[in-house]
C-alpha cells in the first residue's frame, strides 16, 4: 500500500512542473474566406470552438499576454510547417483546423481578431484558459497566470457573436441548426494551477514538508474534478438550450503519456508505468474526469434527446496512436521517438527541459517532426493532430458519430495534399 500510495504521489507532481500555454505573435496569414464551392458534410456550414491552447488558433496572441520562458513560443520554430507562428501550440495545424478542412470550410478564425470574417463560425479557444473562471479558482487559493479567458468568457463572447449578428433567438437557432459546436477540451489547466500552487519548495526534496504540499496539490485538484466537470456540462446545455443540435465534449489526453509530465517525474520505479509505458498514477487522475463528464454527457442527452451529443475520447485516441506505432503500422511515426518532443533541449527519452522550452536558447528541432506525436513535450505535432483527427471523427472515437461522411467528401490523402499546398503558400 505504501508503495502504491509513493508511486501515485510520485507520478501526480509532475504537474506541479508543467504549467505552459502557448503564446504567439501574429505573422501574416491567409484564412479562406469561404468554403470555395464544396459542397457542405452532414449540412454543417459553420463550427464554433471552445477551449485552450489544444485549439487556439490565435486568441491569446492577440491578448497580447506572452511573457517569461513564454515569449520564444511567439515566433519560429512554431508554425514552422505552416510558415510562421500563427498563435498555434503546434509546429503546424491542429485538429480544429483539419476538422474544419475535412468539413470543406475555412479555417476558424480567432474570435479576438475583430476583423476576420465569422461567416462560416469562430474560434474561442485561449491558451492557458479554464473551465472555471478566475474567481472561482481564486477562492481556492488558485491562481490563473496567463489568461481571464476562461469558459464563461468564451460562451459571453459567442453569445455577443449572436447578438451582433442575428436578429433574434429563433435566428440563432436556425443557424445553431446548421453548425457543429465543440465545447472543448478545457480543464486540464485547472488542474495544473492547482497543483501549482502547491508545489514543493525550491529545489524540490523529498522531505516532509514538500511531502505535504505534493498531497495537498493532489487533493486539491481532486476535488476540483466535480467543479470543472460542471462548468462544461452547463455550457454545453446553455449551448442546446440556444439551439445547438450537434455538440462535441471531448475528454482529457492521457498525462502519464505526456513527455513533460513522463520527464519531470523521473520515476525509477518500474511498478509507476502502465503496459504503454505511461506513468499509470497520472492517468487514473485523467481517467477520474472522463468517467464523471461521460456520466454528465449522458445525462445531457436524457435531458435533449433530439440533440446528438458526442464524447470525443482524446485518452484513448492518444494511446491507439502508441500502440500503432509500437506495431509498426502504417501512421508515418517513429517508435522510438513517440515519447520524445520534437523541439526542446535535454535529449534522453524526453528532450525537455521545462527550463529551456522549445523555442528558447539551446533548444533544437528534429529533422522529421512527423515521426514524433510531441511538438514541445506539451502539445502535439501537426502530423499528430492529423491522425487524432482522423481517429475521432473518421475511425470512430468520438461517439455517436457527430457527423455521417460521405467517401467522396473525404480522403485523406487529399487533405494532406491541401496542408502541403497550404504550406508552399508561405514558403
């Protein structure tokens, strides 16, 4: 018991070490305008979008919030498949955006660029954003460092999107009729705020008083799971009761498979590692949100059941991109560098540095991004964000299935051509 409890602890710290959103500065950047003649998928003209730095597409960039070990996540190497940073947590694209691709439409705009057209949806995604709003946080001794953007601030704002451009409720409902919402991924970083807060003394010994404070972190950010679990759920039956009729709540990727977390934890202990090779104390704690927003999603649809409501399982999305590339199978990624970030500093099994993140003096980049699942040790390589995905909405792990495809309206391979072009575009 003892041991299970240390592993447990040992593994849950490593959120203490990684609290990172990412940043950028705006380059220039062509979005179509719109959905150039394709013909819509499933009737869905328009995607609305909320979360963190998963799907910003340049929220926080223009919030103009980058600061410390941040600021060198504002330009290259990130959006260096794509051309230049663009506000993107990623080397390229991220899964809004092939999502939006595979749709036929264009990609989303950032909802804080206030000159963009929103013809076709919006982006409300922040970098660094919560489920539950500052205050909130605040009363928990919790601090939020780098965005008041939390989910009650994009909803406001998608509801003053709605306002501005409709007429009245049933105006809204019409075109919520014709749209895909996707309410997240968000909450993650509640959690890691938590355990911030807690976070051993400098140096970080074992002792008793750092002891102390690891438990407390993981208590703490326990028993926010109910809380942010709620924050989602009440947005997204704000959202029908506005008259959305196709939502998307996806759940929290797998932690322990994390390189930052799987690199600030160190463990020795053979026992703390699952058969994927994952730190199996950080995934139970990802697995304690999923199961409780499962429980919440179904009842939401009890309570809409003309509504289709979709769970997009990031958790296990994540590990099939793991198990596929320890078989060899045909996903374009390296076995032995699927644990490895991309871009950072350190080498060893995880190339980070949370010192020197990716960007920063020191730190290099592979020289095929598209063997690697990380980008930064936090977030995922463009090619990663392809195969997930492909993954959820193709293969079957968002369900119900949120949207029915038509062959001819989907290949990938058209797609990936549609990336490259979009990048010769820039180069």
């Amino acid at each position: 018991m003892a041991t299970t409890a240390r592993v447990l602890l040992a593994t849950l710290v490593t959120l203490l070490l990684v609290v990172s959103p990412c940043h950028a500065w705006p380059v220039p950047w062509k979005t179509a305008s719109s959905a150039q003649g394709t013909k819509t998928v499933d009737g869905i003209t328009a995607i609305y979008n909320f979360g963190d730095s998963l799907s910003d597409t340049g929220n926080l960039l223009r919030e103009g919030d980058a600061t410390g070990v941040l600021q060198y996540t504002t330009g290259l190497p990130y959006g260096s498949a794509i051309g230049g940073a663009t506000g993107r947590c990623s080397d390229g694209y991220l899964m809004i955006d092939f999502l939006a691709k595979d749709l036929g439409l264009p990609l989303l705009n950032p909802y804080l660029d206030k000159g963009a057209d929103f013809t076709n949806g919006a982006n409300f995604a922040v970098a660094g954003a919560t489920a539950l709003n500052a205050t909130a946080l605040a009363r928990r001794g919790v601090v939020v460092p780098h965005t008041s953007g939390s989910l009650a601030v994009q909803l406001q704002w998608f509801k003053d999107l709605m306002s501005a451009t409709t007429k009245s409720p049933q105006e809204i409902r019409d075109k919520l009729a014709r749209s895909l919402v996707m309410v997240g991924e968000i909450g993650g970083n509640d959690y890691n705020y938590a355990f911030e807060a807690n976070k051993p003394t400098a140096g970080g010994e074992r002792n008793f008083y750092n002891f102390g404070r690891i438990v407390t972190g993981a208590v703490e950010a326990m028993v926010l799971v109910p809380d942010v679990v709620r924050a989602i759920t009440n947005t997204a039956r704000e959202l029908l009761d506005m008259g959305a009729t196709r939502l998307v709540i996806p759940g929290n990727f797998p932690l322990g498979c994390v390189p930052s977390y799987m690199s600030a934890a160190s463990e020795k202990d053979p026992a703390a590692y699952d058969a994927n090779g994952c730190l199996a104390g950080l995934n139970f704690f990802a697995q304690m949100h999923n199961v409780l927003l499962q429980e919440s999603i179904r009842e939401l649809r009890a309570s809409y059941p003309a509504a289709k409501i979709a769970y997009a399982d990031y958790f296990y999305a994540y590990v099939q991109m793991l198990k596929d590339a320890a078989q060899g199978k045909t996903t374009g990624f390296d076995k032995g560098s699927v644990m490895k970030a991309c871009c950072g500093a350190g080498g060893g099994a995880y190339n980070v540095d949370m010192d020197r993140m990716c960007g920063s003096p020191g730190t290099t980049v592979c020289a095929k991004p598209d063997q690697h699942l990380s980008w930064d040790g936090v977030h995922l390589t463009q090619h990663a964000y392809r195969v997930m995905t492909d993954l959820l909405y193709h293969k079957g792990f968002a369900s119900p299935a949120p949207l029915k495809w038509l062959l001819a309206q989907y290949t990938k391979s058209s797609y990936i051509r549609a990336t490259n072009e979009d990048k010769n575009k820039h180069e």
